[in-house]
C-alpha cells in the first residue's frame, strides 16, 4: 500500500555515473539485490549518516574510507543491515570493499558499503562476492530505475527522481534515489539516498548544500535526527558538465532544486511508510522558536492516539490538542493555540472550534492525503513534518518482519 | 484482554474513608459511572496533577480548591473528561462541586472534582447533579469494590488493593485504586488513583511520601511524567486510626509500604493496557546516571517495533540495541552493553552474544512477562519501567474509540 505515489518518473543519466545490479541471492533468489554506483574520477562527495551509537559496520567503513580519499564505487546490498555484528561485521565490509576494489584497480578506500535490512545476522559476503562481476557487467549511465529497485527493503514502489537547473553558464543535472522501510518512528528505519549532480561543485559548498536540504526533508520525516544504525544520504558531483556554481544566484539556485528533489523523495518514503493509509502533513506555526515548533510537530507526528485516530478517518482533535499540551513548552498559553484540518478550523481557545460541525471535520480526516495544521500563537517559527497514519497493517508487517 | 490480572483481593476499610457510587448515565444507561469519595474531618491530602499545558477543567478546579481549604469530597465520573472544554468546562466543573457542598453542607472548595472519558464533549452535568443523591445514599467504608469498578474507562479489569502497615504505636491501612486505559503512550492515557491511610501523617509527610512513591509507580509507566489532561493521584490520610508515624523507622515502614501499593496499582494499570498480550518489565542497569538510564528504558519501552516485535514473540535483540544506541547518550561504548530477555544473554560486545539460541531467546519472548534486561556498563544508576506489547487490538480500541 502506498499513498500518492505513482511509477518512477523519466530519470535523467547523470554524466559520470553508472549503475549496475545483481542478483546475488542476499535477499531471496532471482531478485536484485546488489548495487554498484560507479562515480567518474575527481568526483567530490558529501555524506551524513546516522547518530545511532550503535551504528552499523558499513557506516563506520564509509566513514574511515570517505576521510583518507575520494569514493570511486559505492556498493549497496539490501537483505542484511550487516549491524549488531561487531569485529566481524567489520571485516565483512572491508572484505566487500577490497573485492571491488581489486576487481577494478581502484584504491580500497575509494569504495564505500551501505547495507540495508535485518540487523544482527552475519553478512553473506561469499554471495556478495559472487555478484559483484554481474553488477560490473551491468554499469551503465541509465540504471538508475532498476537501482531504485534493488536497493529496496519493505519498500513497495521505488522512488528516485530528476531536476534539471539552469544556471549562469549552462544547466546542470541532479538525480537522485532513496529507500525507506517502517514509518511509524522513521528513526528507526534505514534510510538511504544517493543523489548525483554533473554540476561543478566545490566541497565546502557541496557538504552545506547537503546539510540543508536534509535538515528540511529526511531530517522533517524522523524523531531524533537519522538515528537509525544505517542511515546514510550521499551527494556526489561528478563536474562531468564542465558547468560551475558562478555565484550567489547560482548557489541559491542549485540548493532550491537540490532541496526539491530531496522533499520529493523523503515524502515518497514517507507516502510508501509500512501499513500507510493516509499521508499526514504536521505544520506548525507560531512558535516562538523553531525548536518549540518542531517538538509540537514531532509529539502530534509520532502519537500513536493521532496516528490511529487518523487511520480510522477520525478527527479527534482531542488528541491533538493533548499532544499539544505535553511537547514541553511550559508557558504555553492554550487559549492562543489553534489548529486546523487542511483550512477547516477545529479547535481554538482551549476547546472546539465556534460553528465546529463533525461532518466538516471528517471530510478532512478521511482523504487520502491530510493536514494537520497548528498556530501556537507564540511567534513567527515554522516547522512542517511528514509522517503516515498507525494502521493494523503496520502492526503486521512489523511483528511478521523476521518470521 | 489482560495479563496476570485477578479479581480485585480483599479490600480493606480505611477508618474515615466511605466511598458510593451511582449510575448517572453519563457512559453508558445503567452503568455505575459517579463515585463519590467521603474524607472525615480534619483529613490531610496530597495530591499530583498531570503536567500537560491542556489541563481539564477539573484539574483547575481541582488544584484552586486545594489552595483554600482541605477537602472533604472527591466526585469521580466517568465517561466525559471535561478536557477541551474551554471556560464551559469549568464552570461545569464548579457547579458540580456546588452540588455536593449544597447537599453536604461543606465548603464549595472541599470538593475536588475529577473526570475522565472522552475529550472535547461538554460535560452531562444535568445527569451528574441527579446521580448525587444515589451516590450519597450508598456512601459505606466498604464500598472500595465497587467504587474500583465505577471509575474505570476502556480498563477491563478493577485496579485495588490494601496494606497493613506495623508502626511503633500500632498499625495503620493503607486502601487505594487506580484507573488506567491506553497504554502504548500512557502519558496520554488517563491515570486516577486515590489512596488513602488512617494513619496519622503530617503535610509535609505526606506530600513527600506521594511524590517519592509515585515517581518510582505511576511514573515509571509514562514517558513524560503524569502528561494525559486529566492525570491525577491523591493520597489522604483521615488519622482516624490515632497512630502517628512516631519517627525514622515508622516513616520508612509506611513509604515501603505505600510504595509497595502504588506499584501493584501502576503495574495493574500496565496490565490491563490496551490491547496488551504481554506484560513487559524493562530494567536498565549500569546507567552513569539515573537520567541515562531512564532515556534507555524509555527509548525501548516506546519503541514501536520493540512492542511488535514483543507481540509477535519474536526476541528481535537488534531492535533492542537500536533502541539503546539512539538513546541520546553520546560518549555509549556499544561493546560494553549487554542486552538480557529475563535471565538469558542475548546480545554484548556490540552484537549477538556468544552461544546465543534463537529458540531459547524465542521461549523467553513468548511468556505472558518477560523482562528486558539492559546493562549499559557505565555505572550503578538503575531504572525500571513498566510497559505493554503493541497488538492489532490496540490499533483497533484507538481507531475505534470514538466511532
């Protein structure tokens, strides 16, 4: 089941990246599972991965890579998270790593792993091995919809998508992919996200460009940050179109386009979330601060009392208004507070809404895609977080996922 | 549903305390949903209200007649929260504690009013103000059953239980129950409790005694403190029994005690959660401070795909650590964690323990309690909460409540 996602739009080749897939029988047989992302040499990248302490092995594999050189080859297999592995899990990595790296004459550190699915069960790394001439065989400039496949996990529908920005000196491409997994408490899933530009960009600017377009989007879909052990969101600028970032004009640009696309994907994973049935936009206005704005987002987003009262098409505002009422803002004046489903107005001075009427109310409740919008009446901060619905089906999948 | 849950055991009268009850129709047609607590005079009280900023209009009323005078009547109805409602709800509020001291002759601030049930629907005060007079009819000091009964909401099961306590001077009793309902977040659920004692405690004891005994019971079911609208815990001690807590010893006795009794209630609460199959002890150990470990045992007891996989029976130790590791503690050396299901090792050095057996892990899973043991290696600080799986019938009781 998902929400308002249809199949993959035309994806733009980015020039200096290839991709290729294999079967490599990690997940279940005959079903990819294994992809290789060839970047062009003098390809600069930026990354963030997750803040779980107990961080899986391939993450503190890229990590050591990424600071001793720039990446050639990221390998992504889905099926085993390699995570809760410890000293083996490791090594299982590097070995991965090493393997790409004899069979294509790069330096070991110029390959990054990112594994995604169970936790605690040892790497197939023989298998992993075995696939890797196929995904090899298989690069080419126009995988990326059959990447977006491979790399999901409890995913339905793939999602990837392209921009094309124009710039000072020509026009330049971003396109980009990513997987999710259980969205009930998305700092739970792994999430993962390779986005590519041939745009000629600068590292400085490139790890800030990042940072930003996550901050609104893959950051606007989890509790904690990207605490999962696995998350990791690489961006990587190939320069292949000789086209600069020229200036402040081109930066800001380059960033809206970049922070589009990622919005675009975060709320596909979000609209594809395990057991999904209605796709929840959290907006919260008025704050006097932003981290009060996005502690009321966050307390409605992840209240269980609201996520089935919104699988059940119920707009019990109640229950908004007490999550309101227990994010930690100590001076809040209730009475100021008012909230809203998509333009209808439920509830204001500490209770229901004037001229409130039941029916109104669930109308807005009941469609496939709904707002919940509040003005704390405090200031000017603003904070907007997706999330999904808590529906029997969520409950299946995740109490069914290793049985 | 329910784990571990009895019929209610012998209750014992608290000298000064008569309870009464009436069906007011307020929750359903003949349905015992109006209590009534009688306090002999010269009762001393302590009571802790919830810290949500939504506060029901009870509360308010509750805690400004708190303020002026000590309390002679609790009036306990279910089936309407008074929460949501705005300057309506406590003018309602106040007029059904003008009933009761019209009809007792007290103060009006010797009422304190409490509610629970639906948020947002103005209180029936017509039907309360006519149960009044039944309630006051069937006042009796053995009326703790079925007052246990009258104030429950979506609870299955009646929640009491008594102590004898021995001091220097004689003995005292201790009578208290407890209201619970959703329990995945219970700082949303709402949560009475009224104890009372015939011994002989002054102010400044007694309001330490509730806090030191709560914070260790019906705090360590929450996640944020007492945060539902409506949350309250009352402990009043009549002296009816003319013993007084005579020094060091008695105080410590009596604490034990109470503490013992708000325990069993909070875990009664747990175990009639909604939608519980399992009952779920999570005990984290080796904190370097209390906070820490309180973060852990939170993180793990809200964990939604911990609680599934509990439901499922499936002792999905990765989920566990993943909890631990986005716990907020920064300096964690994940190898120094070890992760138990009641007394069996199922994780350390950062991931599955050595010997590790799925089958014993799985029959440890699958008891009606299981307790998640956690030891973080940092220090001595330990926390114990209490909590419930996460079933299809919760998602069915929250998305059905209303409709």
């Amino acid at each position: 089941m998902s929400v308002g996602l249809g199949p993959l739009p035309a994806l733009a080749p980015v020039p200096g990246v290839r991709l290729g897939v294999a079967c490599a029988g990690i997940k279940k047989p005959d079903h990819p599972d294994l992809t290789l992302i060839e970047l062009a040499p003098g390809t600069r990248i930026a990354a963030v991965f997750t803040r779980n302490r107990f961080c899986a092995a391939p993450v503190h594999v890229a990590r050591e890579h990424l600071s001793r050189t720039l990446p050639r080859y990221l390998l992504v297999n889905t099926g085993n998270a390699n995570a809760g592995t410890g000293a083996r899990g490791l090594e299982d990595a590097r070995r991965c790593c090493r393997a790409v790296a004899e069979l294509t004459g790069v330096d070991v550190a110029a390959v990054l792993p990112f594994s995604t699915g169970v936790i605690g069960e040892p790497l197939p790394v023989d298998r992993m091995l075995a696939g890797l001439p196929a995904c090899l065989e298989d690069l080419r400039e126009d995988g990326w919809a059959a990447a977006a496949e491979a790399i999901l996990t409890t995913d339905t529908l793939p999602k990837a998508c392209s921009r094309t920005v124009t710039l000072d000196k020509g026009s330049v491409r971003i396109t980009g992919m990513a997987k999710g997994s259980g969205m009930i408490r998305p700092d739970m899933a792994t999430m993962l996200a390779f986005i590519t530009t041939d745009a000629v960009v600068h590292d400085v600017d490139l790890d800030a460009f990042l940072r930003q377009a996550v901050q609104v989007s893959f950051n606007r879909i989890t509790v904690d940050g990207d605490t999962s052990t696995n998350d990791a969101c690489v961006l990587a600028a190939t320069a292949a179109s000789n086209v600069p970032l020229a200036g402040d004009g081109d930066r800001e640009r380059f960033l809206e386009a970049l922070t589009d696309l990622c919005r675009e994907l975060a709320q596909a994973i979000v609209r594809d979330g395990e057991g999904v049935t209605r796709f929840i936009t959290v907006a919260v206005d008025g704050g006097a601060t932003e981290a009060e704005s996005e502690a009321v987002a966050y307390t409605i987003a992840h209240s269980p009392l609201v996520k089935t009262a919104a699988f059940a098409g119920d707009p019990n505002w109640g229950r908004i208004l007490a999550a309101i009422g227990r994010a930690g803002i100590d001076d809040l004046a209730v009475e100021s507070v008012r909230i809203w489903l998509d333009d209808y107005l439920i509830a204001e001075h500490g209770g229901r809404a004037t001229g409130y009427r039941e029916e109104e109310a669930a109308r807005r409740m009941a469609g496939e895609e709904v707002t919940i919008g509040v003005d704390l009446g405090r200031g000017t901060a603003r904070t907007t977080v997706w999330t999904t619905d808590l529906s029997y089906e969520y409950v299946r999948i995740n109490a069914e996922y290793r049985s």
